[in-house]
C-alpha cells in the first residue's frame, strides 16, 4: 500500500511541477513579447495566467506569494491607462489649441506645423489602438506626436518677433506648454509598464527554482528590451531592408517581407510623415495649409483610400490579313487605340505605344517591337515583344520559348516564377514593384499601367483612369474621341489618309533608343509611304474634298499640271490641313 501513496504523491507533485512549468513559460513568453504583439492579444494573455493564478492560490501558497496577482493587475491598469491618459490629457486641451493657432495666417509655419501636431493626434484618436496595435506601434505614435510638436514649438518661437503675431504665439505658447507636459505623462506610461513586465519575469524564474521544469529550460534574463526568440514574438524589423524605421516587419505570403507602418507615417521604411493618412496611396502635400494627400495613380480619394481599377478594354494590338491598293494578303500589325480607332501598320522597328505627356507625372514608356517575317514573297509584320521602360528599369514580355513558357524578364533576369512579385526601386519614398501575373501580364504598383502578350503575336496595354487624356503614341490620348487618335507624333491629322494613316502614325512614333539585348531595333528604317496615287483616284475618294483642295492648291501653284500641285492636292487631301505653300 505505501509504495501506491508515494506513486500518487510523485504523480501529484509531477502534475504540479508540470503546471508550474506551464503557466511560468506563458508568463515569460508574454512578457518578452508584448511589444510584438497586439495589445489585446498581450491583455488576453494576462487575463488567462492571472485566472489560473486565482484557481490554484488556495493550495499553492508559496506560488501565490510570489506570483501574485496584484502585478498582473497594475499591468492591466497601465494598459487601460494610456488611453485614458490620451483622452484625460490631451483630447481636452485640444478644442482650445486648435482655435488658437487657427487665428494665425494660413502659410504661417506655426499654422501648418500645428496642423500636421493635429492630424497625427486626430489620426490616433480614430484608431482603436488595442485590438490594431502592439504596445511598441503605440508608443511610436506617442513618440511621432512629441516629435511633431518639438518642431511646433520651434516655429512658435521663431514667430515671436513678428508683432503682428506674437500675442497669438504667446497665448498658443501656454497652451501647448500644458499640452507638452501632459505628452510627457503618456510616455512616461510605457517605462513603468516594461517595468512592471521585468518584474513577473523575475517572479517566474524564483518559482522556477524552487520548481524545476522537466523540460530543458533556463532561467530568463531580466529584461524586455529583445522578445523571446519564438514564432510569434521574434524581432521582425531584422528581416526588412530597408530596416522599418516606425513600423513593423511583416511576413508576405510569398515569403517577402514588407514594413506595416505605424499611424503617421509610410514609404517603404515607415520613414516618411504622413500627417494626412494617405498610408502606401500617396505622400503628404504640406506646400499649402492644410496639407492634402497626393495619390499615386492607382489610388483616387481624399485619404488614397480607393484602388482605381485597370481599364479591361485598353489597348490592344495583335496581326491581321489585310489588302488595300498599296497591298495585297499582306499580314500587318493591326491596333486598336484606347478609345477604338483602328489602323494598320506594316513597321518593322521599336515604337512607342503610349507614354505621358510632357507636364504629366510619374513618367513611363512601354513601346513594342514589330519584326518583318517573309512569307509566300511577300513581307509580313506582327509584335515581337513589348517592353515597358520605368523609373531606370525595363520590364519586358517576348516570344514563347522551346519550353512552352513565355519570356518574361526586367533588364537581364530571366523570370520564371509567374506570378510573383519584384521591385523596381524606390520613387517618392515608396516601393514601386512589378506584378507578374498568369496571362502573361505585368503591372505596376503603385503607377496603375498594365501590359500583357501572349507569347506570339497578341499584345496589350492597360491603363486606368487616371491616365485619361494625360498619355499620348501609337496608342492613342484616352480621351475619349476616336478621331483625335489618328494624329502623327508631331500633330498632323491623318484619318483621311485611309490606307496610309497606319504608315504616317507608326513612323513618326519610331524610338530611336532600344533596350539592350535588341541592337538590330536601333538601326531598323522606316517603311516608306507608298506613292501618291493618280488624281483621278482622290476625286473617286471624295469628289467634294477634292474640289476644295484643287480651289487651295490652283491658288497657290498657278498651274495645275505640275507634280507640285499633285504633291499640294495630296496634302491638302491626306492631312486635312490647309495648305500654305504649293
């Protein structure tokens, strides 16, 4: 009978040991991870070792004594107590420093250093800070907030020599100093609780000591400074580059790490202050009071909230079996602009599908290769490859390879992984990054520009709204209007040059530059117009455009048997314009 008393007193002691084990780890993982972890999370955690605390105090004294709950509870009112504070503190002196600063003049830089204070307060204030942010993103704001008004307070005392001003500064001046103190309080709020945390992780290894785990656990050093290596709770900024300056670094699902930035501030880093909230949709305007957002061109809205969606239709260009006067059963690359002019172009260079006009921002260019092919005698054209050149970067989408896939590359790197994702540089402080994706498609984030190909003879180009009426080339302005697209590079109208338009367009839209690994684009000639044809054939064409170009041209070449007045019939004829020289 004795040896079963002392078997049930070693199991008992065991299943103690094994509890004691079990609610110490928790204890530490929670207290040297709660800077990763939500607030929420790290309260939940709390809540659960201080009830198992409450449920085992009457038969375990000594772990009462030591691990006792009245920490955890200072802990939860730390925790309650930063919000408190923020809304005790400072939301209450916020009417009146507002109305203050608002008497100043709108381009004075305490007004506008004021207002971007305001903005980051108010930005705090719409979170819900313990269900979105750990304790670490909550002391960064506090931080960015102190941060801010340091340099609002630098502008207010800069303005104090201006009398126009100064009682104004002066009055603002007190308000803010109250505002800075109370500031103060708040962050005075996160030593204490990481305080707090060193000392349950003190108690939990005195009761480690006095209980041995079974499992192969060491005594955990006091401190807070570093989480614990797990999962959950390992330092995440280390796997970013660049290192996330106000943000977190979080893990993609395609294994590639992006900083999440802290209420603030954004770019790729979390360096940049977003007083305005635009997050990765834009950059803050401060040039005017009060500072807006500037979206990119795949965002719209006041906040760059929205996500303007590719236009489905675009412009598309593929090869098309055509005959005219000029030729016959001659394949041709065929184009159908974004407002759905259509013509025909036998080219064999580089031309350049669309790009921004002169004043219009951020710049880009995608132009595409059209190659001579001999078949039956006869010389035929259909797209090579097209390549969309941005911020120093060429993405380009070429012929199927002997593997059957589709030759995707940017610059010289082959890639293979579709879809996958690959980064341009960096413009405006925020990541530009190339979209590969099952089609062949690539778009650009955050630019709103697509081009897909199919690997033969079928290319495409997709923009949003954003680009309407502010691209011009091959593809056409976006504006809308049909007739506007049948326009060369240098302005000429040449929608009635009927089977010459395609001609006129394509050549004036040559690049003269070519990417690297296509030397031959650099040298190709422009296909030539084919002749003038007979006058009688334009008065077939129309008889009443005819008269009006022989009226212009009688005028101004005097004989009408000449080849210069054919020459300003044509012109008169083709470009719609009115001649002024024969």
């Amino acid at each position: 009978m004795l040896p079963v008393v002392l078997l049930l007193l070693l199991i008992a002691n065991t299943c103690k040991s094994d509890w004691i084990c079990d609610i110490t780890t928790r204890l530490i993982d929670t207290s040297m991870s709660y800077k990763t972890r939500r607030c929420e999370i790290t309260i939940r955690d709390l809540s659960r070792v201080k009830a198992d605390l409450i449920r085992f105090r009457r038969t375990q004294a000594f772990v009462s004594s030591s691990l006792n709950k009245k920490t955890i509870d200072n802990l939860f009112k730390k925790f309650k107590m930063i919000n408190k504070q923020m809304k005790m503190y400072v939301k209450m002196d916020l009417p009146r420093i507002k109305a203050k600063f608002r008497e100043l003049p709108q381009t004075h830089e305490a007004r506008i250093q004021g207002d971007v204070v305001m903005q980051l307060v108010d930005a705090y204030f719409k979170l819900n800070p313990c269900s979105t942010q750990t304790l670490q993103e909550k002391q960064d704001d506090i931080d960015a907030i102190r941060l801010a008004s340091e340099n609002w307070k630098q502008a207010i005392r800069n303005g104090l020599n201006d009398p126009n001003v100064k009682n104004t500064l002066i009055n603002l001046n007190k308000l803010k100093e109250k505002f800075d103190k109370n500031l103060a309080k708040i962050a005075g709020t996160f030593p204490k609780i990481e305080s707090l945390f060193e000392m349950l992780i003190k108690m939990a290894n005195h009761i480690r000591n006095e209980f041995p785990c079974n499992i192969e656990t060491t005594e955990v050093p006091v401190t807070t400074s570093k989480p614990k290596t797990t999962k959950e709770a390992t330092p995440k900024t280390v796997t970013c580059v660049p290192t996330c300056v106000h943000g977190s670094c979080e893990k993609l699902g395609n294994g590639e790490y992006i900083c999440k930035c802290n209420t603030g501030f954004n770019g790729v880093d979390c360096s940049l202050n977003d007083p305005c909230g635009c997050g990765e949709g834009g950059v803050c305007d401060c040039a005017s009071s009060p500072c807006k957002c500037k979206c990119f061109p795949l965002y719209s809205g006041a906040k760059c909230q929205t996500i303007l969606p590719l236009d489905p239709y675009g412009c598309r260009i593929s090869e098309e079996m055509h005959t005219n006067r000029f030729w016959q059963n001659t394949i041709m690359t065929h184009y159908a602009t974004f407002d759905r002019g259509r013509y025909n172009f036998l080219g064999r260079c580089l031309y350049v599908l669309t790009e921004p006009k002169d004043a219009v921002e951020p710049k880009f260019q995608i132009a595409l290769r059209q190659k001579l092919h001999a078949k039956d005698g006869r010389n035929h054209t259909w797209p090579e490859y097209i390549v969309l050149h941005v911020n120093g970067r060429d993405v380009i989408i070429g012929q199927e390879k002997a593997d059957g896939e589709v030759d995707v590359r940017i610059d010289d790197q082959q890639i293979t992984a579709i879809p996958s994702e690959h980064s341009l540089g960096i413009v405006n402080g925020h990541a530009l990054k190339a979209h590969v994706k099952d089609g062949v498609r690539v778009e650009i984030v955050p630019y709103g520009i697509g081009i897909g190909f199919d690997g033969e003879s079928v290319a495409n180009v997709d923009l949003n709204k954003y680009w309407e009426n502010n691209v011009r080339g091959m593809c056409g302005d976006y504006d809308g209007k049909i007739y506007d697209d049948y326009v060369t590079k240098q302005g000429y109208v040449v929608r009635r040059r009927d089977d010459n338009k395609g001609t006129l367009i394509g050549n004036s839209w040559k690049k003269v530059d070519s990417v690297k690994y296509d030397e031959e684009a650099k040298t190709c000639r422009n296909i030539p117009l084919p002749a003038v044809p007979a006058l009688s054939e334009l008065q077939d064409w129309d008889g009443e455009l005819y008269e009006k170009a022989k009226t212009t041209c009688s005028s101004l070449c005097g004989s009408t048997t000449t080849i210069s007045f054919r020459k300003c019939i044509a012109n008169f004829f083709f470009s719609e314009d009115v001649v002024s020289s024969c």
